[in-house]
C-alpha cells in the first residue's frame, strides 16, 4: 500500500465516528487498473471455462473523477440485513435475529422494533429482506421476507404488517406466502423483496443449497431457486409466464437460480436485474425476464466448494440465460441498487452491489445491458457489505455484517 490515487482521481475518505479521516490508498495492481483500463481483478480464476462473450467478466476497471467519502454512521446495529428508506429520509433496517431498527441521517438508532414472526436465524437464516409500501406514508405498511421453521422443513416466507404509531413494534402480522417444499439445511434461503410498478412484490429465493435441492431450481412444482411475483395479499400476480401452465407454480416469475440476494429495477429502462451467489466461482449478474431458464444447477461459471466439476462442467446450453455478467474468484454479491442521485452524477444509472468474502462494494458502469466499467469502493473498510440503498438525500447507505452503517456521497 504505497500509493495514494492523485487528485484527479477520486479521493475516498473513510470517517470512523469519533476518528478523523484518513486518505484511502491504492495497491499498485489496482492504481495501474484506474489509469490503464486493466480489470480490478487480478487473481487466478477458480474455473476453465471461457466466457460465453467479451466482457462478460474481468472487465476494464473505472475510477470515480468525483471526490467522494464513506461516513460510518453507526456500528450499533446487530447483523443488519436489509436496509430500506423512509419517506422522511431514516433508514429501516433488519436485523438477522428478528427485529427491526430505524436509524436516522445522524447515526442515531432506535429500539430494536418488536412484534414479527420468530425467525430461524441458524446458519444464513434470519431476518432478511424488507420493502417499504409505496403508500407507507398513509397506511404504515411493511413487508419482509424470513426464515420460519416448519414441521416439514425450513423455509423462506413473507409477511406484513403495519408499523405502529409508536414506532415501537409491528402490528397486525400475517405471513401472506410459504415457500415450499421446506428442507432441514439453514443454507440458501435468498431473499431480497421489492414492489414493482403494478404495486406487486416481486422476492427472491434460494434451493436450499444441499446436493439433493439443488433440481429443486429447475422443477416449476417448486418455489424453491426461483424469484416470484405475488400480489400484497400473497396471490399470483397477474400476468404471470406460468400461470396457466400445469402442475407449475403461478408465483413463479423465473426460474433456475441457486441463492438470489440482489433484485433492483433500472431507473430508465425499468428492466429486473438481480445477483446470486455462484458456488466457488461463478457469481453472476442477471437480466431476468419473465418465464426465463436461467440455468442452476446445469450450466455455471463456479466449481464445487471442494474443487471439483460441477454436474457436466459446462457454462453455456441452449434455452438457458447467460449472465449478463460474473466473477471468479467471488464477489459473494448480496443487496444492490442503482444509483439516481444527485450528489455524483457520473454515478447516475450505475449499479452498486455489496459483497461480503470479497469485502467491498463493486460499481458496475452499465450500458445497453453490458458491463463495461468496474470499480470497487470501501474495501479499506474490510466489512462484509450485506446490504445498500439509495437515501432519500442522493447519498447511499450500506450496512455490514459486523453492525456497521456507511453513508456514501460527495466529499
């Protein structure tokens, strides 16, 4: 660590509460790839498959001209996992153990919120994803997606419930979609959950990640590995691919996915894109459309956690989606949003993605459905980042596994 980034490039300043700030420094591998184009990743790649097209990863790297900083507001929460904005600018945010927080703009963070449903936060189970009702300013709605234990099973659910006047607990709880089949293993459970622009949820899921699972992705009698679309009150949602399709599942929206953490709407296309996790290598980045393939377990880009092949090695079928993009070694992506603010304006439409092993948070530049840019931001940091969002002030907010809550915008 020898070299700081020149003024031309972006300044990152990191302020720990209570700390003063300290300039972020490059290695020379990744100074070299902000002035030569090279990729931010350098290291050997866990697979020998080839790309299925140029630039579908290791693309060049890019580098923030506007100087920029990470604030940590906080480290008082306990293994957040979501984060969510309110109206009023504070941030709602999830807990792995079952509660909800509000933290505000300053750092200051509530009562742990009462009143769901117990969760099963064993192994990557808890409290997971939340979304905020687009009416929430008149009807105090919330709807979240968890791990519940069942006499058949683990599994991911979604509830609702009207958050209190007093801000202290949940109100009126009802648990509006199980997906099923439910599994004895505490892996893969997803979830991430948003609304659309017909006012429907739109969740994510994961196969449950053990061997015997895994099919469970490609089977349409499962929710299971599949992201679904459901109305508030839990009902498939109109419009549906296979609504009218036997023995399938009319929730389902698509299908083929090992443990979907990521989902987010483009602000001027309003196309769905979503991460997962790949196993050891081969996270990808998706464009979902409705009724696509998009290949778990048959084709990936990863390797079994022991370094063997995976069913026949192959990361290319036809009928089945390719990744827009991927990475090898991982990212472990998990929470992602687009960038709409006004604070950076060379970050607008950008894609920012947290990742946890990997212990930063990648900026994707995106144009015509292709990556072609990537930068990675507050890995001096050294946090698992398990979540972001857009604030309602242009900044983002991303919180950590270890409790911690960052505001990123303009120095």
């Amino acid at each position: 660590m020898k070299n700081i980034f020149p003024t031309a490039m972006a300044v990152l300043v990191l302020t720990a509460c209570g700390n003063k700030n300290t300039e972020n420094k490059a290695t020379d591998k990744e100074q070299s790839a902000a002035t030569t184009n090279a990729p931010v990743e350098t290291e050997k790649p866990n697979s020998d498959l080839k790309p299925a097209f140029a630039g579908q990863t290791r693309i060049a790297g890019v580098q923030t001209k506007t100087p920029y900083e990470g604030k940590m507001l906080t480290d008082k929460l306990d293994r957040p996992w979501g984060v969510a904005s309110l109206p009023d600018g504070r941030l709602l945010v999830t807990e792995k153990g079952g509660t909800m927080r509000i933290v505000t703009a300053s750092g200051e963070v509530s009562e742990k919120i009462k009143g769901l449903p117990e969760v099963n936060d064993s192994g990557q189970g808890g409290l997971l994803g939340v979304a905020i009702d687009p009416n929430f300013e008149t009807n105090k709605m919330v709807y979240w997606t968890y791990s519940e234990k069942t006499k058949e099973g683990n599994l991911t659910a979604v509830a609702k419930g009207k958050l209190a006047s007093d801000e202290s607990k949940v109100e009126n709880v009802v648990v509006i979609f199980r997906a099923t089949p439910g599994h004895k293993s505490t892996l893969h459970y997803g979830s991430r959950i948003l609304f659309d622009k017909q006012g429907n949820l739109i969740f994510s899921t994961g196969e449950r990640s053990d061997k015997e699972t895994r099919p469970q992705a490609q089977q349409l009698n499962s929710a299971n590995g599949k992201i679904l679309r459901i109305t508030t009150d839990g009902k498939p949602a109109s419009g549906n691919p296979f609504a009218n399709t036997p023995n399938a599942r009319p929730e389902i929206y698509s299908y083929g996915h090992r443990n979907v953490q990521g989902l987010a709407f483009h602000p001027v296309t309003g196309d769905l894109w979503e991460n997962e996790f790949g196993p050891l290598g081969g996270d990808e980045l998706n464009l979902i459309q409705p009724g696509k393939n998009y290949g778990w377990p048959i084709i990936t880009y990863g390797m079994e956690y022991s370094g063997d092949k995976i069913g026949q090695h192959i990361g290319q079928k036809e009928g089945l989606e390719q990744p827009v993009y991927y990475w090898d070694p991982v990212l472990s992506p998990s929470g992602m949003a687009f960038y709409t603010g006004s604070e950076l304006a060379e970050w607008n439409n950008n894609l920012f993605i947290t990742g946890l092993s990997s212990t930063h948070i990648a900026r994707l530049v995106i144009e015509n459905n292709k990556v072609v840019g990537e930068e990675r931001l507050l890995k001096d940091e050294r946090q698992r980042f398990r979540d972001i969002t857009q604030g309602k002030d242009g900044a983002l907010y991303a919180v950590t596994d270890e409790g911690r809550l960052y505001r990123i915008g303009k120095k």
